[in-house]
C-alpha cells in the first residue's frame, strides 16, 4: 500500500478554541491497494499538541469518494479503543448507499492504533495477561504491579505518544485532518467508543461541525462504579434476551435447558482453573457474540465448551489497547476492600454474566504509569452546534440504553432515535435506522423526538 503524507502545524488548543493550522499542501491520494476505490494517505500531526516542536507521528486515513453530486465529506470514527477506520472503509462503505452518494467518507485509524503508529509493548508481558477475578485468585495488587511493568515496557517502545492517546488528542487530529482535506466544516459520524470521539470533537470545535451522528453512545461522564455496574446489567440483559430466544427456539443447540445455569457450570469450571478459558475470557467471548447478535453461534458456542470439544479453542476478543482507555479513565483504589467492593457490585448487576471486559481495562488504569490527559466528565456542548442524532439499540450489550438516555440529557439540542432491538451499532440495522441517519446527514432533519425504530 502506497500512503501519501501531509505536514501541518497546529497550535495549543482550549476550551472550544478552533485550530488554526498553516496553509495545507492538497493530501497525496493513491490507491490503497489494487482492485479497491478506496484511497489511502497520511496526515502528520504533533505528538503533543501543547508542544509541537517534541515531535510528530503519521495518521492513516482513507477516503471512498462520493459516486454522485458531491455535497462534503463525512468523517466516520471507529470504535474500540482499537478498531480501524481504514479497514473499515476496505471492507465496504460504512454509510447507505444514500449518503454515499453524495458524500465523500474519510476514516482514519486513531492515534496509537494499527497504522497509526501503533503502541508497541513487549509481547511476553501483553501474552501474560493478569486474572483479574477475586473468587479465581485475582489480587488488586498483583494487576497494578502488572500494569506498570507492562507500562514501562509500551513506553520504551512506544516512546512518548503514551502519554498523548486521549480522545482529547483524537478530536485534535481529526481537525488537524478537516485542514488538509481544505473543508470548513465536518460532518461527523462515530460508532461505539468512537462516539467519544465526536463528542471531544464537537467540544473543542464546535464551529468546525456540521453535524453529529453518535450511534451506540460511550458515556464519559460517569464514576467508574457507575460505568462497570451499568455496563455488566447491559450485558446481562443481552443474554436475558438470548435465553428468551433460545427457549422459545427449537433450532437452539441449547432448547429446554437453562443457558443461565450452563453459563454458570461453565463459569465455575473457569474460576476452578478447568476450563481452556479464564473467567474474563468466558465473559468477553460470549458477550461479544451479542453485538450482531449471533444467538445460534452463541448457542453452540457454550454446548462446545460444556462438552469439552473446544479444549484449544482460543477465545474470541476484540482490539482493546489499555493505553487509548487508560488516557479517558482515571481511576483510583484506595485499597483491595475497595476494589472487592466493586467487584461485588457490578457481579450483582450481571448475576449470570458476572463481568464486562472493562473490568480488568480499569483495575489496570489504577496503576497505569502515563498520563490521563482526558479523565471522565460530563459531556459539555455548545449550544451552537447543530442538534445532534444519538442512535441506541434498547438490548446492546456494550453501550448501554441508559448511557444513550443519559448523553441525550447532557446534550441539550440531541434527538435520541431509538431501535427495538438488539446488537451493538445501529445505523445500518433495517430501512427506517438508514432513513433517519441519511435523512439527518442529507438535509440535517432529526427525527421527532421519542421516535423508535422496530426491531
């Protein structure tokens, strides 16, 4: 893959401060690789924003130019922490037909991920990962030693981006990438913890949006207690759904049993050490089955493990870089009571799924050696901006219905569209989610207030 490159200077930036950046040279397209329209480049941006001349790092970002009359570009902000934009667009539009049509869609990946200079740690240490569950063993203190180690060795590696992976030092490239495409304004479309993303965005350059569309909406401004207990009960009302499936569905590999108590047989043999997966990795492998969702994979994955076929099987995860996590989240420990004390909580919240795999991402924070440049707060957008679309599935089982209803609230002029039905990402769902999303991208129409989607 050829990448072109840019080299723009951007200054401090506060409050809701727009960027100022030099004259932007045009970005050297060039095809991503043979047989795709999709164009790759770079854009080079400081590592740190308040100090320009400490260095810079190349941000990919790619472009799937519009097939019709172009109206701008929409800027689409992948999840994680530690999915790819850039795949994302390789692998096929991630907007409707409608809205490709008449916008260009520029992706990137974000700052210390894939080809954006990506944190590097010693590979022995991120094999080893820590038990991070109490009644397995697990100890406060064991993780937090863990997590310095690992720390030290993605510093030496990574050098000092480890301290500038904030969603703070995202939104900032993002606008730095809005000056080189030569744009006035962006409108702006995040999915998951890229959410996050648009909503730093739109903070810190609310001039600079022509909208906001923010589908399965992150939550900054709760307390880490509230975040893991509302995290583990979205979980849990995920496989609540997929047990009412599985018992009302004969073609369930698991029909007339009770899934709760074979996730429960199953999670036992985990904590015992008898299980190919440790607890956390039980948890991540069958809730992150319920982003599409797939019900009968999810089915015949737990018959697999309770029958001992999947001894080898390596547990299905998704990219979660700590360091990306670490620069939005700061967490505290006053000691292990506290810390068991949580844990108690957020397992009451999720009493079949016991926990979310944020749980050992926020023991590690604790004692994360680098900076938290971005720490939780209540979203703060100018009124300004124009109203902003929240799209949420009422059964996700990552980012939480009640976290969509809770950002609706911070943002005064937000619309909350909301589909009936289940999995992680909504846009795309069924004709009436890709109505309203283009219909807002198009002609910057919300829906009315209250308006669902069905399932």
């Amino acid at each position: 893959m050829r990448l072109g490159s840019v080299l723009l200077t951007a200054a401090l930036l506060t409050g809701s401060t727009t960027a100022t950046a030099t004259a932007a040279p045009a970005i050297d397209w060039q095809p991503c690789r043979d047989g795709t329209t999709v164009e790759c480049a770079t854009v080079t941006v400081p590592i740190d924003y308040a100090r320009p001349e400490a260095g810079t790092i190349d941000v990919a970002i790619a472009r799937s130019e519009a097939t019709g009359r172009r109206q701008g570009t929409l800027f689409f902000m992948p999840g994680g922490p530690g999915d790819s934009g850039v795949d994302r667009l390789l692998r096929g539009n991630v907007v409707p037909d409608a809205v490709a049509e008449r916008f260009d869609v520029v992706s990137f990946d974000p700052r210390g991920t894939n080809r954006s200079h990506p944190i590097m740690c010693d590979a022995n240490l991120v094999a080893a990962m820590p038990n991070a569950v109490p009644e397995a063993g697990a100890h406060l203190a064991d993780i937090q030693e863990y997590a310095r180690d690992l720390g030290a060795s993605c510093r030496e590696h990574t050098g000092p981006l480890i301290d500038h992976v904030d969603t703070v030092s995202v939104a900032r490239d993002i606008d730095t990438i809005r000056a080189a495409l030569g744009e006035r304004q962006l409108t702006l479309y995040g999915r998951s913890y890229g959410t996050l993303a648009g909503q730093m965005y739109a903070e810190n350059f609310p001039r600079r949006v022509r909208g906001l569309v923010l589908d399965s909406v992150f939550d900054h401004g709760l307390p880490v207690s509230t975040f893991l207990t509302t995290q583990v009960a979205t979980a849990e009302d995920s496989f609540t759904e997929f047990a009412k499936w599985c018992a009302a569905d004969a073609s369930c590999a698991l029909h007339g049993q009770d899934v709760g108590q074979v996730y429960g047989e199953l999670w036992d043999k985990a904590v015992a050490g008898e299980l190919s997966l440790s607890p956390m990795n039980l948890s991540m492998d069958i809730v992150n089955r319920f982003y599409t969702p797939d019900w009968p994979g999810t089915a015949n994955r737990l018959r697999e493990l309770s029958g001992g076929v999947a001894a080898t099987r390596a547990a299905t995860t998704v990219p979660f870089p700590i360091p990306a996590f670490c620069g939005d989240q700061r967490v505290r420990f006053s000691s292990e009571r506290e810390w068991l004390s949580l844990w108690h909580k957020q397992s009451a919240a999720g009493p079949t799924i016991r926990t979310h795999n944020a749980w050992l991402a926020l023991s590690m924070c604790s004692a994360w050696p680098a900076a938290t440049p971005n720490p939780q707060h209540v979203t703060d957008i100018d009124r300004g901006v124009p109203p902003v679309l929240i799209l949420n599935s009422l059964h996700d089982p990552a980012t939480s219905y009640e976290w969509a209803k809770d950002v609706h609230r911070q943002i005064d002029r937000s619309v909350l569209l909301t589909y009936d039905g289940w999995g992680h990402g909504v846009t795309t769902r069924t004709d009436c989610t890709k109505a309203v999303f283009t219909d807002y991208v198009v002609h910057g129409r919300t829906p009315r207030p209250g308006t669902h989607c069905a399932a």
